[in-house]
C-alpha cells in the first residue's frame, strides 16, 4: 500500500468518525431526554462530551492534515480547486461552530450549532466524494 492510499485511508476515516459521532448524538440525545431526567442527561452528555471531545481533538486535526496534502497531490483536486476551496472552508466553519457550540449558553443555541456542524459535515463529505468520482 503506498504513502498516498494512506493518507487517503486516514483522510476517510477520520471523516466517518467525525460524521458518525455527530449522527449518534443527534440519535442518542433525544432518546435520552425521552428516558432520563434533565439532570441526569445533562450528566451524561457532559461526560460523553468530554470523551468524544478527544475523538474529535484526533479526527479534524487527521482531517484537515489529510486534506490539505490530497488537495495538493490529487489530479481532481487540481482540476477544481473551487471544490477544494470549500471543503477547507466547511472544515474552518466547523471548527469554529465546534468552539461556538461549547460557548454560547441555551439548548436550542447549542441544537442550531449541531445541526450547522452536521449540514456543513455532510457538505464536506458529498464534496469529497464528487472530487474522488471525477
């Protein structure tokens, strides 16, 4: 296996647990509002945070790593560098809702700033796979 299927094999992973974390929680979080009380799922969430906070700390940093090498390596890359240009755009919007998210007080501050990160997740990822299909 070469260098650049490494990184390519990183590049996607890292994406899936990125994206598959936001998915489980916007599954998970919900269910436990239905089963615990509001104490005790903010407890819980809390606790997974912190975790899936050091999942997240390893995937976007793989992420943007990655995608900064494949953009300047990649033959589809350099064909459109639009497409490049908003997936690191999506991944800096990310972030910083990443930050945004941890800061600003309320639940439903905190659901828009999940749903955004969610929407620009799946944007990144529909863009990378119309770069890896041309």
């Amino acid at each position: 296996m070469g260098t650049w299927a490494i990184v390519r094999f990183l590049h996607v992973a890292a994406a899936a647990v990125w994206l598959g974390m936001q998915v489980a929680l916007f599954v998970l979080v919900p269910a436990l509002r239905r089963m615990l009380p509001p104490e005790r799922v903010r407890e819980v969430v809390r606790a997974a945070g912190m975790r899936l906070a050091i999942v997240a700390a390893v995937a976007l940093p793989t992420i943007a790593v990655t995608g900064v090498a494949l953009g300047r390596h990649e033959e589809a890359a350099a064909e459109h560098p639009g497409v490049v240009h908003l997936k690191q755009a999506l991944l800096v919007a990310v972030a910083a809702i990443l930050v945004g998210h941890g800061l600003v007080p309320g639940r439903r501050a905190r659901l828009a700033a999940s749903v955004l990160m969610l929407a620009f997740t799946v944007a990144a990822v529909y863009a990378g796979a119309w770069l890896a299909a041309g």
